[in-house]
C-alpha cells in the first residue's frame, strides 16, 4: 500500500474515520481497511474540500492539493480528469448557495461521477443540475451522502451551465456539498 498521511490543519484535534488527529500533527494510515473506511467517509470528503481545509491528505513527502490528496487516496496516480468540481462550505440558516460551470462554446463536457453530502435532515438538500436552456434537469438530489458513478454527455455552447446547488432550510448551520468530475474536449 502507498504511504498515505493525514494532516490536520486545524487548532484543535479531530477525528476522521475513528483516527485521533492532534492539530497541527500527522497520522500514518497502514491498512487497506482504514483507507477504505476513510473513503467512504462523508466527513473526510467534507474536510478534505472544505475552505480552508480540515483535512490534507500528504503522500509522506508533500501535502496535496485537495483534487491530488483525493486522488491519492481513492489509490490513483495524482493526474485528475481535466474538469473536477466540488463545493463543500458552511451554509447558513435559511440560505441556499449555488456555484455554476459554463461548458465552453462548441466543447462536450462528459460526466463520470457526481456526489453530494448532506446531514441527513429533510431541510437540508444538495443538488446538482444540468441547466441547457432555462429548463433544469435534476441529476442528483440528496439530503445524506451519495456518490454515483455515472455517464452523462453534455455539448456546450457558452451558456449551458452545470449547478451545484446548496439548499440549507433549517435553523442552524451545516457544512454541506456535493460534486461532478468529468472531462471537456
């Protein structure tokens, strides 16, 4: 197995995973079965994407970029497909947050996964959607976690939007997100 770290960044000590971090400090991860769990944690994605960063992924020698420590951590070579977006942030009370990507004039952009994590609160929703022409298509929708693997193609013409949507309808805070990776050409 490579060597995988985490790093937490933070003032104080965190927990990803079951793993005990002190801040500022670094943690080895020596099994498969750890990686795995840390994979699949809605908490390590949250940190690992959130800004600023709770948690860094470092590969023994370097911290990585959050799209490079993913990446490392799902157990592949650094290189990412060229269009990766992903949106975790602190939403407010009663607000909703959107981030939107043009897809270039005459460029396809194709779709190979998307995911959301949310708290699993009915008032509390992420979303992603294709938007061509006013009419938006819902293709992802989730008040927990999700990740899909998926194929999806979609030809742009400089005003047809991919939208991460981040809608927080409760009374508190939450730190929620979701995300598309794909490939334009």
């Amino acid at each position: 197995m490579r060597i995988i770290k985490l790093k937490n960044p933070q003032a104080i000590s965190d927990v990803w995973y079951g793993l005990t971090v002190d801040a500022g400090e670094y943690s080895d991860i020596i099994s498969e079965i750890d990686r795995l769990g840390l994979l699949i944690s809605a908490k390590v994605n949250q940190d690992i994407w959130s800004t600023p960063a709770k948690l860094v992924i470092s590969d023994g020698g370097n911290d990585l970029s959050a799209a490079d420590g993913d990446s490392w951590l799902k157990g592949s070579e650094v290189a990412q497909p060229n269009t990766e977006k992903r949106h975790y942030i602190e939403v407010g009370a009663g607000n909703t947050i959107t981030s939107d990507y043009v897809v270039p004039d005459g460029q396809t952009l194709t779709l190979s996964e998307i995911g959301g994590s949310a708290v699993g609160n009915s008032a509390v929703l992420v979303c992603i959607i294709w938007d061509p022409d006013g009419t938006p298509e819902l293709l992802l929708s989730t008040t927990h976690d999700s990740v899909q693997s998926t194929l999806h193609i979609f030809n742009g013409n400089g005003s047809k939007k991919m939208q991460i949507k981040l809608i927080n309808e409760d009374s508190i805070a939450h730190t929620i997100g979701a995300y598309y990776i794909g490939e334009v050409k």
